[in-house]
C-alpha cells in the first residue's frame, strides 16, 4: 500500500460501516421474536416502495461485490497489473456493497421500530 492514510481511513470507515449494520441487524433480531408476523408481512408487501428499494440496495451490493471480486480474479490471472489504482477500486467497491447493505439493513429497522 502506497498510502498508509488512505489505507487506514479506508480500513476505519469498514469498520464502521459494519459497526453500524450490525448494531441494525442485532437490534431486529432482538424485536423479532415480539413481532407479530402477520402485521410485518402486511406492513411490508403492502409498502410497494419498500420491496423496490429492497431489491434495489440487493442488487447493488451484489453487483458491487461481483464486480470487487471479479478484478480480484483478473489480478490473480494476471490479466491486469496490481497497481495501486486497482487495489483502490477493488476497496472501494468492496466498501460500496458493505454501505448498501447496511442500508438494506437500516430500512428493516426501520420497519421493524417504527417511527411515533
């Protein structure tokens, strides 16, 4: 790594994204046996906005996440140089799918602990 900063800015805001995603996904799995599920399902199919902005941040963090992985395996083929460049699109695309899904996991929470 060529630039330690950016190395370690890159490596702090991971862990606080994931920080973040797994303070969201405890808090519902902790509700989730209180829940009466046939209200969720109500409260979710009903709310088309809600299952096209699902499969929306699901998408893109897969895509996100495909596309790190697949110049990870151009690298290890050698079919591009590892070059700092490259390093930094692989980490920011890895980083953009972890954003999303925390996203995903924020609007569940949002279901879930509904606003008064």
């Amino acid at each position: 790594m060529d630039n330690i900063y950016l190395f370690t800015v890159r490596s702090s805001s991971s862990v606080i994204a994931a920080l973040i995603g797994l303070y969201f996904v405890l808090r519902i799995w902790l509700k989730w046996n209180n829940i009466d599920i046939d209200v969720l399902k109500a409260r979710v199919f009903l709310n088309k906005n809600f299952i096209t902005k699902n499969w929306i941040h699901t998408f893109l963090s897969g895509a996100f996440l495909a596309s790190h992985q697949f110049i990870d395996l151009l690298q290890s083929l050698n079919y591009i140089a590892k070059t700092g460049w490259v390093y930094q699109l692989s980490d920011i695309l890895e980083f953009t799918a972890l954003v999303f899904l925390v996203i995903l996991a924020y609007e569940w929470f949002v279901m879930i602990f509904p606003r008064k």
